[in-house]
C-alpha cells in the first residue's frame, strides 16, 4: 500500500479547521498529528499517542532540525542582548538629529525597519519605542509609525536570507513530499522564490510610496488630519492605548553598537554558508583538507550548495560570541545581566520552537509512506491529479487566497506556512508531472505556488487583529490595536489585490519579474484612485 487515499487529507484538514476556529495553533497542529497517527494505528488510541510522542521525537533530533531550533534559540538571545545594551535607542536618538521633515522621518523608519530584518518580534518593539517620540515631535499619528513598522517586520523577515522566518519555510520545504527529487538546495530554491514572494515585496515598497508621492486615504487620512491638530490617537473612537513600552537606554551605548551588531551577524551567517560546503567537502574525492577543497569549488557553487542550517546556526554563535565580548569590553551589560538577557531571550523563542518540531511532525505523517508510518497523502495527491487537465496556472492564485484567509483567521503565518507548504508542494508536482512538466519547468512551478502561499500568509497576517505583528505593532507605537487594524487594512488590501494580479501572470507566464512590475503598476494605480473613493476620510469632525 503505498497511501491511505482520502484519510491522508484528515489531518491537515483537522488543523486547518481547528486553526480558524480556535485561533490556536499549537492545539490545532496537535490535534491534527493525532489524528494521523490515529489512523495508522486503526483506531488504536494507545498506540497513536506513542507513534505521536516518537515521530516528535525522531523530527526534533533530527540532526538538520535541530540546528534550525537551536538557530532560532540563539537568535533570541542574540536580540535580547542587543535590546538590554540601549544600542537600539542610541541609534535612534543619532539619527533623529539629521531629520528635518514629516517625509525623511518616514523613510528613515522604513529603512530602520529593513535594517531590523533578523527578527519582527524585535523589528516591532525596538524601532517603535525607538521612533515613536520623534514621530510625535513631528505631529505624526501613532498609526502610521504602526503601519510602518508592521509593514516592515513580516515583509522583511520573510525575504531577507538570514531569519527566523526563511529558516522556518526552508524546513517546511525541504520537509515536503517530492521536495528531495528535485537536485536543488532548500537554500537555492528560497533564493530563487524571493522573486516570487510579491505581496511582501509590495508591501515593503507601498509605504515607501505612500510617505513620499501618494496621499493617505481611509481611516488613515482621519488618522492624519487629527495628528496634525496634536491629536495622536484617537482614544474616543478606538479605545486607550496598550501602554508605553520601556525604552531601555544607556548613556555608554552609541548608534555604532546596534551597526556593528548587525553586521557581525550578517557576515558571520555568510561567511559560513561557503564554509559549511568546503568542510563536507573534505575526505571526498581527493580533498584533504580545507585548502583542497576551496580549490575545488568556486564560492557561488560553495554558496549555493551550502548547509544553510549548519552555516546559520554556527553564524549565530559566533556572532553572539563576539558581541557577548564586545559588549562586556564596552561595559553596555555585566556578566550578569548578559548572561540574564541570553536566558531571557532564548525563552521567548520557545512558543515558536513549538510550532515548528509539530509543523515538522505533521508534515512527516501526511507525506511519509505507510511503510514509514505514514498516510502517503504527497503519493495519493500525485497520483490523482497526474493524468488531470486542470491548469496549473490557477493553482498560485488557490495559493494565495488560502494562505491570506488562514494567516487572517490564525494570526500567524509561521502556522500556516507549517500547513500548506507540505501540501501545496505534492499536489503542484502532481500536476505539473501530469502535463509533462519536469526539469527546471518544474522547479520554477514550484517557486510560483509556494512564493504564492508565502505572499497570502504574510498578507493575511499582516491584517489579522490576533496576529503578534500586529499586535507588537501597536504596542510598539503605542497605538490603540483597533485603530492600527483599521487603518492599516486599507493599504494591505490595496497591496493585496495588486499581488494577486501579479500572481495570477506569474501563473500563467512563468516571469516573475513581469509579475511585479504589474503588480507595481496596478498598485500605484490603485493608490492615485483610492483616495477619490475615500473621499468623505478628508473632513476632520
């Protein structure tokens, strides 16, 4: 038997289900793994909860797996060390000094934001506590700095090669049923879907567009109009605040000590992605040593082929290495305090490392065969679209208004990348083999579907009022939530539509560069029109 048929869709329909309908995912990918597990246990309840306990088990000692949860660790400890020195509200204060205008604040924040690409928890709280008194010397509303820093925490996370967030697909794709058939690294294949990823591309360059040339329109313009008469938030209309953040600060702290930090990451990440290839190198093929296999391979070929997990996780602890000494010679933290910031750090990662090995496991019981103790559902997708005639062309397009309508409704798009990325992958391949396609028509197919899924949870979690961006954004910027959701929903769903017309011509052509300048044409073409239709926005009451 090489798949359980229809009962293999019973789990990730379960979670998606349980997902929408509890706004909990770590429950809804619990459930959903049991009942997998159930099902191959024929019912058996004893038996399905210790298949669950070892195929956790097997999927967080699982020796790539484990470099990515401890990645994604260190990397919490990396920016609540980097938050405790004050580095971030030095380099605030310097750069606030050089702006002069309402439009330099804006893309001074919004390129604050893409430098913070490590992390949108971090990205959210450090560049919102951190602009937020210069926004309201400014007369600025405290929406628009929470429209700024939402729309520059996913959309950069997702698309910048060092992340928690492109660590977390590249497993779920790597994971996925086919995936290893391709001869392409997870590492590759998310580099070539950066192009693909257009809603988050979008949106980076909407609010660029909206501070400099376009007026704000919707709930946004009364947002403005108000601020402009010193009134920053509207506490009548949307309630109070969620309260000041604490601006940790440090008269010893300078704007360079946040630069250096983030350039020793970066480089640390990237120098071992080559590094990673050369050592796996060495004992193979007449390779000796380190020397020998440099000589052997060019650095885009190390780069390309590289252990991105490997490479990420030894970048991530040299880099804290370095900054850990860095900051004690620089007397920002004592031992104490480092050591209580890397504890504090590395904790509130947990919730997502708890995603993640669950993502994995799901992932494992729909797509491993039943030889594997599984339900084979990438075998039965396969095998029942193969000899279809619907259009693949349409598929990114399901993509992409599933992935916005479950991100919306769970507020998290980590949960639904861990549900559609694994099913998405087998049914393209099932249809793309259908229609003939292989080869490296395939793989571009396949970079279309998931920078699709990518595009809709980013999308959707970008306007979801339960999502943790959104919420963080607000808090950032103190901002009452309601009017963060309000006005900012206006300028997603622009962006939105745009990305899905840019979506559906990357279906059909295959271009993804044709796809964006569409997109980027119907999006500025929607922002001159918008502020016609909210016309009744430009009365202040």
């Amino acid at each position: 038997m090489e798949h359980y048929g229809l009962l293999g869709i019973i789990p990730p329909l379960i979670a998606i289900v349980l997902a929408l309908i509890t706004k909990e995912v770590i429950i809804s990918l619990t459930i959903g793994v049991i009942s997998g597990t159930l099902i191959i246990a024929n019912g058996n309840l004893f038996e399905a909860i210790v298949l669950f306990t070892d195929k956790v088990a097997d999927m967080a000692s699982d020796s790539w797996n484990i470099r990515i949860l401890l990645f994604c660790a260190l990397l919490g400890a990396f920016v609540s060390l980097l938050s405790k020195t004050g580095a971030t509200t030095a380099f605030g204060i310097w750069a606030s000094r050089y702006l002069k205008t309402k439009k330099s604040l804006l893309v001074f924040t919004w390129f604050f934001g893409l430098l913070i690409f490590i992390d949108d928890y971090f990205n959210s709280l450090s560049v919102g506590t951190v602009m937020r008194p210069a926004f309201d010397e400014k007369k600025i509303s405290r929406a628009k700095l929470a429209y700024v820093l939402d729309s520059t925490a996913a959309p950069v996370c997702i698309l910048a090669p060092i992340s928690t967030w492109v660590v977390t697909v590249m497993s779920y794709i790597r994971d996925s049923n086919g995936f290893s058939d391709l001869s392409i690294s997870e590492f590759e294949f998310f580099l070539k879907m950066i192009p693909y990823s257009i809603y988050p591309i979008l949106a980076l360059f909407f609010v660029l567009l909206i501070s400099l040339f376009f007026k704000d329109f919707g709930p946004m313009r009364r947002s403005e109009l108000d601020a402009e008469r010193g009134i920053l938030f509207n506490r009548e209309l949307y309630g109070d605040c969620p309260g000041d953040l604490e601006v940790l600060s440090n008269n010893k702290a300078k704007w360079y000590d946040m630069i250096i930090a983030i350039l020793v990451l970066i480089l640390s990440c990237t120098i071992m992605f080559p590094v990673t290839t050369y050592l796996g190198m060495i004992g193979e093929d007449g390779v000796n040593n380190f020397a020998d296999a440099f000589r052997s391979s060019s650095v885009i070929d190390a780069l390309l082929n590289a252990d991105a997990a490997a490479a990420l996780f030894y970048g991530a602890i040299i880099s804290i290495i370095i900054m850990y000494i860095y900051y004690l010679c620089r007397r920002l933290l004592d031992i104490k305090t480092a050591g209580h910031s890397i504890m504090e750090g590395i904790k509130s990662m947990v919730p997502a490392l708890v995603v993640l090995v669950l993502a994995w496991t799901i992932g494992n019981v729909i797509k491993s065969s039943p030889e594997d103790s599984g339900l084979g559902l990438g075998a039965f997708l396969s095998e029942t679209v193969s000899g279809g005639n619907f259009p693949h062309w349409i598929l990114p397009v399901v993509a992409y208004i599933l992935g916005g309508v479950i991100a919306f409704s769970t507020g998290t798009s980590w949960g639904t990348f861990a549900i559609l990325i694994p099913i998405i992958i087998p049914i393209t391949t099932g249809f793309a083999e259908g229609q003939g396609i292989v080869g490296s028509d395939l793989i571009n197919i396949l970079l279309i579907n998931v920078g699709a899924v990518v595009s809709g949870a980013v999308f959707g979690d970008h306007c979801s009022p339960i999502s943790d961006t959104t919420i963080l954004s607000s808090t950032g910027s103190n901002c009452p939530l309601l009017e963060h959701v309000a006005t900012q929903i206006p300028y997603a769903v622009l962006v939105a539509i745009a990305s899905l017309f840019g979506i559906l011509i990357a279906g059909i052509t295959s271009n993804p560069f044709l796809s964006l300048i569409i997109g980027f044409i119907l999006m500025c073409v929607f922002a001159l029109l918008a502020p016609k239709f909210y016309s009744s926005y430009d009365r202040v009451e």
